[in-house]
C-alpha cells in the first residue's frame, strides 16, 4: 500500500462510519416511529378529546434534547451518506443502496418536518380534530416509519461494501 492510497482509504472508512452511524439513527427512529404507530392505534377508540391530549403530552415529553439531536444526526448522516457515495464515484450496487438510504433519511425528516410537526402544533392549538388528526398523521407516520427502515437498510448495505 503505497502512501498515495492512505487518504483515499482513509475517506472510505469515514464514509462507512458515517454510514454505519446513519444506519443506527435511522433504525431507532423507525422503531420510534412504529411505537408511536401502536399508540395512535389504541388511541381510536379513546374519546378524543382525552386521546388529544395524551398525545400532546406526549408530543411535548419527545420534544427534548436527546430525540432532537437523534433526528437531526440521521437527517444530516442521510445527507452527507448520499452526496458522498455519489461523489466518491462509486456506482457498486451497495454504494447506491447507501445513497439510497441517505436519501430517505432525508425524505423521512422533510415528511416530519412537513406534515407530522404542524399536525402535532394543530392539535396542541385545538385546531384540528382528533378524526382528522389521526386520519392524516397515522398514515404520513407510518411512511416515515417505513423511510427511516429503508434509510438504515441502505445505509448499512452501503457500509458493508
């Protein structure tokens, strides 16, 4: 190994870090995600406006430092995995599952960012209905939830190349 190869080996194992630390971001959100799926579940049968305001405590109980710094650390792994497995010009099969993976990262913080937050602020307000709540967030939750699964899938494939 001459020392001419040692930067570029040294990036390839950065990025598999970095990939392996999106993979596990993201397989604890999904896991997250699909609790709160269970929860909203056994909420339908609650009287709503009970229901509402379980889950605005809750809501308010995850919106700490500790998930925060979780979603944003697998949001800008997502990020940083896909631009460099694309940038590193590798076109293998398990470096475009890593960018696939960083990419849904993303698209599972956009979702959150775009639809489950201001649904969360709406129901805290009391300007939604629970019905409607749970009509629209179950279901952009379980999309996350399933966004984050393929982001720690592909982020791990990628890693292991």
């Amino acid at each position: 190994m001459g020392s001419s190869d040692r930067p570029r080996q040294c990036a390839g194992m950065t990025l598999r870090w970095i990939l392996a630390g999106t993979a596990l971001a993201n397989a604890v959100l999904a896991g997250f995600y699909f609790a709160y799926a269970t929860v909203i579940s056994a909420q339908r049968s609650a009287e709503p406006a009970q229901a509402a305001a379980a889950m605005v405590r809750m809501n308010q109980s995850v919106e700490r430092a500790p998930f925060l710094l979780l979603f944003a650390l697998a949001a800008l792994g997502g990020l940083v995995s896909a631009v460099w497995s694309l940038a590193a010009g590798h076109r293998s099969g398990a470096a475009l599952l890593g960018a696939g993976g960083g990419v849904a990262a993303v698209l599972a913080a956009v979702t959150t960012i775009a639809v489950n937050v201001p649904l969360n602020t709406r129901i805290e307000a009391g300007t939604a209905s629970w019905s409607e709540f749970v009509a629209t967030w179950g279901p952009w939750n379980a999309g996350r939830a399933a966004l984050c699964a393929l982001a720690a899938l592909g982020a791990l494939a990628g890693a292991w190349r």
